[in-house]
C-alpha cells in the first residue's frame, strides 16, 4: 500500500479529534475574507474526503466561524463506501467512480452518489464489503465497496 498524503489544514477545535472522516465543503462564510490564516483553513480540495490523522497542540487561532478557535490538524484522504457495479468490485483494482444513474428517488442513490467522491476520480478498491443493501432500481448488479483515492 502506498504511504498515505499528509497535509496539514486547520479545523475547528470542538471537531478536532483524531479519526474523523468530514468532506471539505470549500469556503462557506464571507467572514473568511481578510483572515491571516485562510490559505491554510482552506488548502484542501472541496467535496472531497478527510481523516484527521493527529491534532498539532499548541496551534490555536481565534476564528469568527468556529466556536472557540482553530487548530492545526494532519490530515489524509478518507475512505468512501459506495455502491459499485459487482463486475468491477475485485480487491485492489483501480477504478474511474463516475455518477451515471439519475434516479434520486431511488433508496440506493446516497450509496451511489456518496459524498466525498469526485466524478471521474481515480480509486482503489481496499475491500468488498458485500452485496447492495438495497435492489437496483434498475436491476444492476452492484455491490458495497470501500474506497480510497488513487
């Protein structure tokens, strides 16, 4: 296995313990503009998924946005369960996640829509958790995987 991307990205306090998994939504307040410490509260790529790895101590920063304040956290990309056809669903195989079915109706839709993945992004699948929860509205065959970006 690869050796996982660490980055550092600040957060805020009350959210910062280790092995929570959030999706990076972008820049949400415009109490962020004219911040000293913007660039480093917002270098991660938005609609993806993190794990915080370990809380940096003694790196608190006063934020309008977050109750209390912020801290520098370590994080790596997280891994994403979703939904994906059982033909591709091999153990370490790389794949190309792509939104294809429309049907948001559909009580599989979250499972093959699942935050944190990018159209089109490139993944490794690090386990096959087993078949779909629910029957494909269109009577694919899919299967519950685990994971993690290229």
């Amino acid at each position: 296995m690869a050796e996982e991307k660490v980055k550092v990205t600040l957060i805020g306090v009350t959210l910062a313990k280790p092995g929570l998994d959030f999706v990076y939504e972008g820049i949400l307040s415009p109490e962020c503009d004219g911040c000293k410490v913007r660039k480093i509260c917002h270098n991660l790529q938005p609609q993806k998924k993190y794990r915080i790895a370990a809380v940096r101590p003694n790196t608190r920063h006063d934020c309008p946005v977050h109750h209390e304040a912020v801290i520098a956290v370590d994080v790596v990309e997280g891994p994403v369960v979703a939904l994906i056809s059982a033909e591709m669903a091999i153990v370490n195989s790389k794949v190309s996640y792509e939104f294809t079915c429309p049907r948001t109706g559909c009580r599989g839709y979250r499972l093959c829509h699942p935050d944190g993945i990018i159209d089109g992004g490139k993944y490794i699948i690090d386990e096959v958790l087993g078949n779909a929860p629910d029957v494909c509205e269109r009577g694919w065959t899919l299967k519950l995987v685990e994971l993690r970006p290229v």
